[in-house]
C-alpha cells in the first residue's frame, strides 16, 4: 500500500517542481526585462580634483550613457532619463558614447535612430551638454552619429577640448575618438600645457592605462566612460556574467590613479539581450570639490 501511495505521488512531485521552476525562471525574465531594465538609479558621486578653481567647488555635472536607442532602448524611456536629469538642474551635462546599437539594421534605421534620439536628448534642458562617440556610434557610422547631434545643438567632442568657464575660472572638458574602434589622440584632445584641470570623455574605461602611459596622461585628472553597462546581468557572489572588450577590469563605480581618477556608468540602454538584473540603468551626478 506504502510502495502504491509513493509510486502514485512521485510523478506529481516532479512535475510540481517544473511548473514551479519554469515559473520562477518567467516572473525573472519579466522582472529583468520590463521592470528591473527601467528602474533608474541616480548615483550622486563627490570627486575631489586638485587645484580646482573656486568657482567650481560645487559644480554638478549629470552623465548619461549608453542609450542604445530603438534596439531595446524605447524613446519614452529616454525622455524619463531627460525628464530625471531635468529634474537634477545640473550645471553640464556629458553623454559619453553609444547612441545607436550596430548591427543588422539599414542606413535608413540608424540614420532614423541617431536623430530620435539627438532629438529628445535636446529637450535637456541643461544649456551645457557635450558628447563623446562609442564603439555602436563609429560602426553605425560617425558622421551620421555626430550630424545627428550637432543639428540639435549637441557638440560632439572627437580628438578634440573645449574650455568650461565661470567668469574668470575654467576647466578643460576633452573628448577622444571611440578607444575600441578609431584612433584616439590624446595629443589632439588634451591640452599641452593646462593651467587647470582636465576632465576627459573615453567610452571604454580599459583605455585608462592607455592614458596614464601616455605622456599628457599625468595632465587628465578625470576620465569618465560607459560601454560596460556594468555587465548588465550580475549575479550575488559572481558580479558581471558578461564584459565587453576593453571593458574587463573596470567594470563601474570610481576609480584611482595616483591624480588621475576614472568613473565607470552602467548606461541606459542593453545590447544582446533586453535584461538588466542586479544593475540597474544609472544617471551619475557628480559634484566637484576642491582639495
């Protein structure tokens, strides 16, 4: 009779647990999918500089990342981003690579995307933005990527710097051409002889080394890059399950180099697959200080 009930009972068991684990494994594809995937994180970040002039103590600067736009990355997403910074009332505003998602799609979509999304990132309603090329920018095509944003009134900075003023005081915001996919020029996109700081826009944060190699490395005093997505999936105990190139070993968060210091954003958007898990979409909003 006992060997009947368990024979009887042990297929249900079984089954139970399939149902119950194909449940679980849905409600967590929905939750990194649609909820985890918008849920947005605005990291306030202090960063002491040296010899920061006095108008700037103080100076907040929003970055956004890796928007990805129409791959997985809706408009109305990208105008919550906006209406978020908006609401931070930051003082300059940096958007550092990756508009648009390369791939299998026509000129016709990539030239569509790169203005949809140059023309919602001009509702920012921060007068100071600057913007940086990514790897998905360069090979989408570049110019398509920078005509986009410039006829929004986007500066796109490639090999390139530009001085931030406050009355008398400044500082020095640089950009490179995409680390992983051009040629960065450092000589062309840092100042030779800065009399203040430098702040430097690099999509992939490996590309640090590179800097603190280079012989106006010890003039950067700030780089800030994206491209990671911080993983976009991390599991407890293990971190990223996935790291792009040139990405590998800063992967988010800040960073230090003797001066020099680097800050990592997770981005907006997702490549591969439309889930985020344990790394949620981040706004940075960093406020200088003088040491």
């Amino acid at each position: 009779m006992a060997g009947s009930l368990l024979s009887s009972s042990s297929p249900l068991t079984r089954r139970n647990f399939l149902i119950g684990t194909g449940a679980a494994a849905a409600a967590l594809t929905l939750y990194s999918g649609e909820i985890a995937r918008h849920e947005i994180d605005v990291v306030p970040r202090t960063i002491a500089i040296a010899n920061l002039p006095p108008a700037f103590n103080g100076f907040r600067i929003a970055q956004i990342s890796d928007i990805h736009l129409d791959e997985y990355t809706e408009p109305y997403f990208l105008q919550q981003v906006v209406h978020r910074v908006n609401a931070l009332n930051p003082d300059l505003v940096l958007l550092t690579g990756d508009f648009v998602t390369h791939g299998s799609i026509t000129f016709a979509v990539a030239y569509h995307a790169a203005h949809r999304c140059a023309e919602i990132l001009s509702t920012l309603t921060c007068p100071q933005r600057f913007a940086a090329l990514g790897n998905h920018d360069v090979a989408t095509g570049s110019p398509i990527v920078i005509g986009a944003l410039n006829s929004f009134g986007i500066p796109v900075l490639v090999n390139q710097y530009t001085a931030i003023e406050r009355g008398s005081d400044r500082f020095w915001l640089s950009g490179v051409d995409d680390p992983g996919t051009s040629n960065p020029d450092l000589n062309l996109a840092v100042p030779a002889k800065p009399t203040s700081p430098v702040i430097l826009m690099a999509h992939e944060p490996d590309y640090v080394d590179e800097v603190i190699q280079h012989p106006r490395g010890h003039l950067v005093d700030l780089m800030l890059a994206g491209h990671t997505h911080g993983g976009q999936i991390r599991m407890p105990f293990l971190g990223p399950l996935v790291l792009p190139p040139m990405g590998r070993k800063y992967a988010e968060g800040h960073f230090r180099f003797n001066q020099l210091q680097l800050y990592v954003n997770r981005g907006i958007g997702t490549v591969g697959i439309p889930f985020r898990l344990n790394c949620p979409p981040e706004i940075t909003l960093i406020t200088l200080q003088s040491t």
